[in-house]
C-alpha cells in the first residue's frame, strides 16, 4: 500500500466514525441531554463495559503518545488529538495523529 493510499484511508475512516458519531450518538444525546447517561450507557453490560474500557484506555495512551511527542520529536498541532479523542472518538484523533506524523516526517525527511 503507498502511502497516499495509506493516508486517504485512514483520513477516510476517522471521518467516517466521525460522521458516524454525528448521527447516531448525537441525536438521542440532544434529546435526553444527560451526558452523564450516555456515558454510563457504554457500561449496560460486560460487553459493553469491555469495549468502553478498552476505548478509554486507547485514548490515554494516544494522549500519552501525543504529549510524549511534542517534547521529543516537535510534532506540532498533535495536541488536537486529544479533544478529538473525546469527540468523537479515537478512532477519529488516530487517524488525525497520524496524518499529521506522517506529515512532519516527510517535512523532515524521516
């Protein structure tokens, strides 16, 4: 896979979360407007509790990622990421990280 093709489908899976998020999550979200609940709903059953989970610490560990890179390799706007991870997702903050990896990369010449 080349690596235009590898950043077109990434970019492309992150959106597509996102749009995803948007119209699944946000509607019954406005209506009920208890954030808390739908928070707690990602822990209904053990299923569920097992993916949250493992979601959430993919997100710290993204944003462990993000603010160890900033320091030792100078990626700059990865802090973007770590909202993204919140809204709406990680899926979405991945594939924005590392775009913009690859992108300073190349910039550098890595």
């Amino acid at each position: 896979m080349s690596q235009t093709v590898f950043r077109w489908t990434i970019g492309l899976l992150g959106a597509l979360f996102a749009a995803a998020f948007v119209a699944i999550v946000v509607p019954p979200l406005i209506e009920s407007g208890d954030i808390i609940g739908a928070f707690a709903a990602g822990f209904v059953n053990p299923y569920s509790s097992g993916y949250s989970l493992d979601v959430i610490l993919c997100a710290f560990i993204l944003i462990t990622w993000v603010l160890y890179e900033k320091s030792a390799r100078g990626v700059k706007y990865g802090w973007v990421a770590i909202p993204l991870c919140f809204v709406p997702g990680v899926a979405t903050a991945f594939a924005y990280y590392l775009i913009i990896r690859m992108r300073r990369d190349e910039v550098q010449g890595q």
